[in-house]
C-alpha cells in the first residue's frame, strides 16, 4: 500500500519505545515543548482531566524504583519476583526523565484523555530525537505500604488517580525494528 508521507506520518511510523537511555538530561527547552505538545491532547468535552508530573530529580527516580521493586520481590507473582530479582532490568530503563500523567477520577473518559496525552508526548519527543516508553509498571508505586507518601510528594492533585508514566531520554544503543503489523484488523464498510 501506498502512503502519503509527510514529516507528521514519518514521524508516528517510526517512533519506537526506548528500553536503554543515555544518561544526559533533556534540555528544558525541549522537555516544555513536549509537555506543552501533551497538554494539546484533544480530550472529551475539553474537561483535560490530567496532570503531569515531572520528575527530573535521579535520587527520587532511584527511589521510587526500589520501591516498586521491593514489592514486586514480596508479591505473590512469580514473573514479577523474576523480573524484580533481574539485575540487569531497570523499570524506567535509566530514563533521565520521567514523567507520571494522573488523571481525574470522577470523568468517565479520563483513560482514552490521558491515553491521547501519552501519545503526544511519546510523539513530540521523538519528532525531537528523544525517545520514550509507556511504563505501566510504576503504578505499582501506588499499591505499596508508602502509597499516600508518594501521592502526596509527587503532588497528585486530590481526586485524581496516577494513570500511567513514561520514561524519556536520549536512546543508548540501536534502534528497534518495527515488527510486522497484523493482517485483518482494518475493515471498510462503505
């Protein structure tokens, strides 16, 4: 198939998720007009029920990784236990900085809102040579015993929920090839 290509299109084809990260810090420049591009996420009935937090600070990232993975290694999931033991995984994959978009509990839409704003990101940073990757896994932060703590030092905003995070930096290493796309999941009704 034929596509129309333009720097927008190139831009959403090639972006991948970055699982190793240089440890030079984005410029500041940069990093407001990723989160400016975020804030730009279209959202239902414009309510943009998110709030991003930004964490730049390596002793908090530090931290905040050894307490997910302490209670990875206390769960009752073997794959987690694994995954935890692994010395060579990092959750944030060593990312210089992190970001966590909570959004409002009370909207009904607020995971297909905050979703689109994690797209914006992950997209605005790539069309600026930086990576990035969705981190799923940092919500677990908020099933620890120091739950409130963290809500509370990240600045959650009352009555909103920590969605998801994702990690951003300069890539380290080569970059990943996109697997193949699945066959059959377009149909046209015309």
């Amino acid at each position: 198939m034929e596509l129309k290509m333009n720097d927008t299109i190139r831009t959403i084809l090639e972006r991948r998720s970055i699982r190793q990260f240089k440890g030079e810090q984005i410029p500041k420049d940069d990093l407001n007009t990723i989160i400016e591009a975020g804030i730009y996420a279209p959202s239902a009935r414009n309510l943009q029920p998110w709030h991003i937090t930004v964490i730049r600070d390596e002793s908090l990232i530090e931290e905040v990784e050894h307490e997910i993975r302490e209670y990875m290694l206390n769960s009752d999931n073997e794959d987690l236990i694994e995954r935890a033991k692994d010395g060579t995984r990092t959750i944030f994959h060593k990312a210089p900085t992190i970001l966590l978009v909570s959004g409002d509990e009370s909207n009904a839409y607020m995971k297909g809102d905050c979703s689109n704003v994690l797209q914006n990101i992950s997209l605005a940073a790539w069309s600026l040579g930086i990576g990035s990757c969705y981190i799923g896994m940092g919500n677990m932060l908020f099933q620890t015993d120091r739950a409130e703590e963290f809500v509370t030092r990240l600045e959650i905003p009352k009555g909103y929920k920590s969605y998801c995070w994702i990690s951003l930096g300069y890539a380290d290493g080569t970059m990943p090839i996109a697997p193949e796309r699945k066959d059959g999941v377009v149909t046209y009704i015309e």
